[in-house]
C-alpha cells in the first residue's frame, strides 16, 4: 500500500507543478558529456 501511496503522491506532484519530469532527450545530452548549463538552458528555451 505505501508504493501505491507513494506513486499518488508523485503523480499528484507533477500535476500541481511541483515536480518537473527531465525528457529523454535532456538526459542523453547530458550523459554525452554536454556542457549540463548550456543543456538546462537551451531546454528551458533561455538565452545567455
């Protein structure tokens, strides 16, 4: 019952904005070795 618990509460979490799910494609990059500032910045559409 605490996973069920859990998983609701994580759910509930990201649907309130809480949370915020990192996509694949942001993940990859940065296991490439790509520079994680120019990566979170061009993910979240920012300019330097």
């Amino acid at each position: 019952m605490a996973d069920i618990q859990e998983y609701n509460d994580i759910k509930k979490s990201i649907r309130n904005g809480e949370t915020e799910l990192v996509p694949d494609a942001v993940v990859t990059r940065l296991l490439d070795g790509e520079s994680p500032v120019k990566v979170w910045r061009e993910h979240h559409g920012l300019t330097q």
